[in-house]
C-alpha cells in the first residue's frame, strides 16, 4: 500500500524537526537558568576586589588570573541578558552594575579608549587599546542600558567611546585600524563584533549615527571582507584591503561565516538585494565545507581545505544562530534540522561533571582538552540561546504556524 503523498511526509518531517528543536531549545534554557547562570553568578565574579573572573575549575575560580578587558565586557553583556531568560532580575542588575563600576574604574584610558589588560587588583597591565576590546564595550554598555535603563551615564559612555574610535582608530578610508598603537594588519573580525555592537544600540538609542556605523561596515564587508569569487569571508588584509600575504590572508574560519550571516541577516532582513544572499552562501560555505564528525572546526584555507580541524566552542554557537535565523525568515525545514544538528552539537560541549561549566576545545580525535572553563565562552552561549528562542518565537506567531 502506498504511503502519503510527499508533500505530507515532507511537512511531517519539518514539523518533527521543529519540534526537536523546540525541546532542544528547552534543554539548553533549563541548563543556563539552573546550571550556568547560579554557577558563575556565586563563583565568576570577585566579591573582595570587584570584577569577573577569566575561568572557573570544578574547584572554583582560578585566581589572580590578569584581566581581559573582552572578558569583562562579554560577562557584562551575559548577565545583563539574564532577566530577558527569567533568571533573577536583582542578582543580575547587582551583577552588571558592579561589573561595570568595576571595568570603568580600572579600564578606562585618560583618550576615552579601554586598556586591554589589568591585574586582579585593577593594576594596568597592558596599555594597548584593541577595536575588538572597544565593541565589546560598546556592547557591554548597550545591553546593560537595556537592562538598567539609567538615564543618560550609559548612553553617554557609548557616545563618547565611539567619538574615540573616529578620532584613534578610523581610517581614511573605510573602517578601522585594528588598535593603537598597532594598527595592522586589518581585520575583519573586530568589524563584526563593532557591526553587532552598533546594531544593539540602534534598539535601545535614536542616535542615527549608530545606523551609519552599521551601514558602513556591511558595505565594508560586503566590498573588501568577502571573497568575489567563493563568496567566502577572509580574516586579515593589508592596507588597501586586500587579502593579507602568505596563510594569514587564506584564512577562513567557518565560524565566521556562520557570525557574519547571522549578523548581515539581522542588519538587512530577507529584503536587501546583496545582503542577504551574501549570509546564505556564508552559512552554506560553513555547513557545507566546516563541519567535521558533527561540530564546527576551527578554520580552513581559501580552497576549503581543512587548516585548523580542532572544533572550539563558539563557532558552534555561530552555527546555531545562523541556522536558527534562516529557519524563522525562511520558513525552510533544512534550517531547522541544521538548528538541530547544531544544538546538539553545542551541548556536547555543556556535558562536563560541573553543571555550569564547559569544554572549550574539542580535538580532532573527539576528546576534549581538560581545562578551566573560559569566561570568554558565556557570551556566545547566552547569545546563542537567545537567538534561538526568538527563532521559535517569531515561527510560533507567524501566520499559519
């Protein structure tokens, strides 16, 4: 006897790929709220000298580790995400507006740059101030707006470090040198996370400014950041923008093209005519040519060749956004399962013996690397997590779900 016809097996098959999706969705919120969140609120945030620890053990923190300014920024921006998951709205604003009070006392530059490294005890370390460490910052402060809404204090912080960016770190010509007082090669991926940044506080303030940022590093990415032949995104160019020479100019982090879709979907939507077919192919290039044995390695070369098969945590959150993502715009069951296959690939990495803690580095013979859990991680976790609500969100109430 024959079976139903395709269209109803195919409808069958996306309705249970959504569903799985649905319950893995479940099984990484529960694990932020009851495992990561009370975890890193006791034990990743120094109570005696302020500030947030870089890594935790299942002993606890690693103390007196120097401090990354990203690092502190990032655990900014991941408890001040905590109230929108549920989880303990006064801890979180406790947590985000002592973090802050800690990170611009210590870290702030007499230029209205961010230093990249102090002591636990707020010594200045290392005073070189990164575009990268700046649009974690800028992040950093427009979540915590969203979450304590203050008044002017946060609105005006991001402002002025963004006038310190014109003014240190612009270039002539299109985007930013990589940091003072090295200023090359130039790199793409702290554009990505100024490109995140700015797309943030475009929801929070009606400063146009914020847009034209956005709207220049997309063109910059789509100009000079992405391959015109393989449509693939390259990680460091000279100072015409062009690929840099020898392998560092060959580089392609599926990661990254994962993030880049990801970021050039929620800037344009499905309506922009170079945008959004650039973050398909982009999330396409990443399934097609950087997953190994079902996670996300850590880079090829130009060619697609594997150059880096250990599998680091964060591209697969990347992975997870994109797909997450194109599955809610599109509607397109092969998303989903791609969400999927990517939930799953993240929360092996979330099965260690701490409930809380995670591997960071997962070899290419599938053993992970035992160490301390990074601080760095939180943020793409969280964000991932959020992204992926949203999607089931925004697929739940559209018309005909």
């Amino acid at each position: 006897m024959p079976g139903p016809p395709l269209s109803q097996r195919t409808a069958a098959a996306a309705g249970q790929s959504l569903a799985t999706l649905q319950r893995e969705h479940q099984s990484l919120q529960r694990w932020l709220l009851h495992d990561a969140y009370p975890l890193w609120a006791a034990q990743g945030y120094d109570r005696r000298r302020g500030g947030f620890q870089e890594s935790l053990t299942s002993a606890g923190p690693v103390v007196d580790q120097p401090r990354r300014a990203r690092v502190q920024a990032r655990q900014i921006y991941a408890f001040a995400r905590a109230a929108s998951f549920g989880w303990q709205p006064e801890q979180a604003r406790r947590l985000v507006t002592d973090g802050l009070q800690y990170f611009l006392a210590h870290y702030r530059r007499s230029d209205g740059l961010f230093r990249t490294l102090v002591a636990a005890d707020g010594q200045a370390l290392d005073e070189r101030a990164w575009l990268y460490d700046q649009a974690f910052v800028l992040l950093a402060l427009a979540e915590s707006e969203k979450l304590l809404r203050t008044g002017p204090e946060l609105i005006d912080a991001a402002q002025s470090l963004r006038a310190a960016l014109y003014q240190h770190l612009k270039l002539a010509g299109p985007g930013f040198c990589s940091g003072v007082p090295e200023t090359s090669p130039l790199l793409s991926n702290p554009h990505m996370h100024l490109l995140e940044a700015a797309l943030s506080w475009s929801a929070v303030d009606a400063d146009p400014a914020w847009r034209a940022l956005a709207d220049e590093i997309v063109a910059l990415a789509l100009s000079r950041f992405l391959d015109a032949g393989s449509g693939a995104l390259r990680e460091q160019f000279d100072e015409q923008w062009a690929p840099a020479a020898g392998i560092a100019g060959r580089i392609v982090e599926p990661g990254h093209q994962f993030e880049w879709a990801w970021l050039l979907l929620t800037w344009g939507g499905a309506g922009t005519a170079a945008a959004y077919p650039a973050a398909v192919r982009l999330a396409l290039i990443g399934e097609t040519h950087g997953i190994r044995g079902g996670v996300a390695v850590n880079a090829l070369l130009a060619d697609f060749s594997v150059h880096d098969a250990e599998a680091r945590l964060w591209p697969q959150t990347e992975r997870l956004k994109a797909a997450a993502l194109l599955g809610a715009m599109t509607r397109e069951p092969r998303y989903w399962s791609l969400a999927v296959q990517a939930a799953q690939g993240l929360r092996r990495y979330l099965a260690t013996d701490v409930p809380g803690l995670w591997y960071d580095r997962l070899q290419a013979d599938g053993q992970f690397v035992q160490q301390s859990a990074p601080a760095s991680s939180f943020y793409h976790i969280v964000c991932a997590i959020g992204v992926l609500g949203d999607a089931l969100e925004q697929l739940s109430s559209a018309p005909g779900a």
